[in-house]
C-alpha cells in the first residue's frame, strides 16, 4: 500500500476539487479535458516510456473510438455502451493486426510507421463523408447514461471522466510495479539483453501496445459522447505530437509524469490567453526553457531535485550533530 500513496493522495484531490468548487471553469470544464488527456498520456507512457517505443499516431486511436461510437449511436441507433464495446473491439484487433508487422521497426523507422497509420486514418474519416461528415464532422452525438442516470453536465462528466482516469492510473502502476512491468523496462533497455534474460520481447511489445491502444480508444468514445461532437481536426498528426510532448515533458517513464505533463500542457493555453498575440510565442518559449533546465521532465526533474535537497539538508544536519 505504501507504494500506492501518492496515487491516494491524487485521488483525494481529484475527488475533493469538484465538492470544494462545483462552479469553477478550471474544474468542471477544463477540468474534463484534463481528465482525458491524463488517459491518453498515461497510456501513451506505457508504450513510450516504459516499453521504449516511439508512437506518432496514438491519436488515431483516439478517433477511431470516437467516431466508432459516434457513427454507431447517430446513424443506426445503437445503445452508447455497446458502441463502446463495439469500438474496443474493432481497436483491439486493428491494433493485434499492425502490432507484428511495425514493431518489428526500430527508432525513426518505427515512428515514421506509426505516423503514416495516424495518417491513413485521418483520411478515411475526412473522405468516408456518408459515415464520418468528411471535414465537417459529425454532430449530435448521444450523451452516456448509467443505469438511467444521464450523463448530461459538466459536472457529472467530470466525475465519469475523473473515475476512468484514475481507474487507468491505477492500472499503469501496477503493470509498472509487476512482473510485465519489469519485463517493459528489460526490453526498453536492451532488447537483445532482454531476450537474453527470456522475456520475449515481441510478445511484451505486443501486448503493451494493444492496452495503449485500448486505453486511448476508450477515451476518444468518452470524448465523443461528452462533445457530442466529432471532427477529423480533433485526431489528426498534430495532436499525436501533442500527446507526445506531454508524455516527454512530465517525464519518460514515470505515470505521475506523464500525469503532471498533461496537466502542463492542457492549462498554459488557457492561463495564457490573456496574452493573446504573444500567447503561442510564450508557449513555446516555456516549453524549451522546461526541456533545457529539466531535460529529464518536469516532474522527474522536481522529483530528483527535492530528493537531493532532502539528502544535502539531512547530511548537513549529521555534520552539525
């Protein structure tokens, strides 16, 4: 249990946010987008920063969970869950297909595969117009309801929202801490170690990449039925990089960072506003001061450096003693 502290005491906050400010924009609003990117980067991670492998089209998954479930509810009238479990279905099998063939890549080989994948799929939901809208997109897309209970506020999204996120936070520490866990770090340091040591390192990636891409599907459902909303903008090449960049600033391998990434990445624009011209300039004038002061990550870097300064502080007052 002791290991899992951390994860309690962000639960404790994420639970207490709403109740302490049920009317705040940040919360309830932004607070949602939050929710979702925290799964998608957490998901992200495990492919990325504990299994080592580069993934530039994570966001069509994303779309495929939300257009599944957007093309099942609107045009035949399927009930929200069963598309979800629909979408799942149809992503975890895509996902078996490609699994073997692109990750046999390594390093930009493997990222220029999975970027064309991101691509491929864009462009099926931009020319697919009878089943996706094209670039229009698709509206009016049903909200989610649990056991007669709709889903049909900020509010009530952000807890349905806050309860997947931790669910699938929880998930990457364990699998972090269990034997696959240490399996993904094996073949993130030396393949050729790891097959050595008898993990077998096409399965793990595999598997690994399969969950990643469940994850991110159950999100991008999620997402279309809170938007009720969906459009090929949302999920094409540049929020793949967007997911990215959250991931590598809270730092590679490490759930809470990829945590604390998405967190970054999805408030600056919106504290930043009120600099509107200059506000892209100071983005990204923050985001390389961060990558050169703290190039392991945000939360890593801060991580080690309160580390350090505990020990220095405790060595200090052994030497006054």
């Amino acid at each position: 249990m002791k290991r899992l502290t951390g994860f309690f005491v962000f639960a404790a906050l994420v639970i207490s946010l709403p109740v302490l400010m049920p009317n705040n924009y940040f919360v309830t609003v932004v607070g949602v987008t939050i929710g979702l990117h925290i799964i998608l980067a957490v998901s992200l991670n495990l492919f990325m920063g504990f299994a080592g492998q580069i993934s530039l089209g994570h966001a069509a998954f994303f779309g495929m969970g939300a257009y599944t479930s957007a093309i099942l509810t609107t045009h035949y009238g399927v009930n929200p869950w069963l598309a979800i479990v629909v979408a799942l279905f149809l992503v975890a099998v895509v996902a078996n297909v490609i699994a073997r063939p692109i990750l046999k890549l390594k390093g930009h080989y493997l990222a220029m595969a999975t970027l064309g994948f991101g691509i491929i799929i864009n462009i099926i939901m931009v020319q697919e117009v009878q089943f996706t809208g094209g670039p229009d997109g698709m509206s009016g897309v049903p909200p989610l309801s649990l056991f007669g209970w709709e889903i049909d506020s900020d509010l009530k999204w952000y807890v349905v929202i806050a309860v997947v996120m931790l669910f699938s936070v929880l998930v990457s520490l364990n699998i972090v801490e269990s034997r696959a866990g240490r399996a993904l770090k094996a073949v993130h340091g030396s393949e050729i170690a790891a097959q050595t040591m008898g993990v077998d390192t096409v399965k793990t990636k595999n598997q690994v990449f399969v969950l990643s891409a469940l994850l991110t599907c159950f999100a991008g459902s999620l997402f279309a039925h809170q938007q009720a909303f969906v459009s090929p903008v949302s999920f094409n090449f540049f929020f793949s990089i967007e997911l990215v960049t959250m991931v590598v600033l809270g730092g590679l391998g490490s759930t809470f960072g990829a945590v604390f990434g998405a967190i970054v990445i999805t408030l600056l624009p919106e504290l930043l506003v009120v600099f509107e011209d200059y506000e892209v300039l100071i983005f990204g004038a923050i985001l390389m001061s961060i990558m050169i002061f703290l190039p392991q990550g945000l939360f890593v870097g801060i991580a080690q450096w309160l580390r350090n300064a505990v020990i220095k502080r405790s060595a200090r007052a052994g030497q006054e003693a």
